[in-house]
C-alpha cells in the first residue's frame, strides 16, 4: 500500500444531553456556524469551515463517560490558529461559565500549547496551537 486510504476527519459525532446549550457553546461561545437541524433525531450539525461536529440529542443518558473507565471518546482536540487565539478561546471558556480542567499550559515541554475544557453535556475538549 502507498499511503493512507483516508484524508483526515470528515466529521465527529457526540451523543450530548444538552443538545442546545452544546450547539451555542460551539455557535456563540466559539463562533461556529449551524449548518443544519433534525429535529426527528433530534440533531444539530456545527462546523468551523474545516471540520464538522454532529450533536446527537440524547433523551435520557445513562450517565456521564467516564475517560479512565469507559471505552470511547477520551476528548475531542481542535487546533487554533494562535497562542493569541488559545487565550481568547479560554476567556470566552470562563466567561460562559464552563468547567476549564486546565488553563493554556505547554504540552510536554512545548513548544505546542493546549487548555482542556468540559462542554456543557460533559465532553471533554481540548483546544491546541502547535506552536509553529
């Protein structure tokens, strides 16, 4: 084989329980467009122009994922532009009022930068800058 058969993340989808308040913290907390809604799912569909977040609403959660004892979505990672951009994305974070596991701090001695935060249905984001 010569290469990958793939060419990168078309889309992720998250099961949330707060289909809404988890749209507008992509929409109005991280300025992403809606692109579409199924209200029979019910879903909403977001995008940052590069990737695609598919919320599927779930009417009644089990209960929250646990990262270190459930199989499945450890955290979904999004790349900024800037450290500048990082910081901004932390402030409008702790202006929402959403839970930040950590502020921006270096990744492994850097030069990359990453903060980890929790959207309002419970998953775990982690927004990096590469630092080159």
């Amino acid at each position: 084989m010569a290469g990958p058969l793939t060419l990168g993340a078309h889309h992720i989808g998250l099961s949330v329980a707060r289909l809404e308040e988890t749209a507008d913290f992509f929409t109005r907390v991280l300025g992403w467009a809606e692109v579409r809604r199924d209200d029979s799912y019910p879903a909403i569909f977001v995008s940052d122009g590069v990737v695609m977040v598919s919320l599927w609403g779930v009417s009644e959660p089990a209960q929250a994922f646990d990262r270190r004892h459930n199989i499945g979505l450890h955290h979904a990672a999004f790349r900024v532009s800037s450290r500048e951009a990082l910081e901004q994305v932390h402030g409008r974070i702790v202006q929402a009022g959403l839970l930040v596991e950590f502020a921006p701090e270096l990744l492994r001695g850097g030069p990359a930068l990453h903060m980890m935060c929790y959207e309002p249905s419970g998953v775990r984001i982690e927004f990096i800058w590469p630092g080159v």
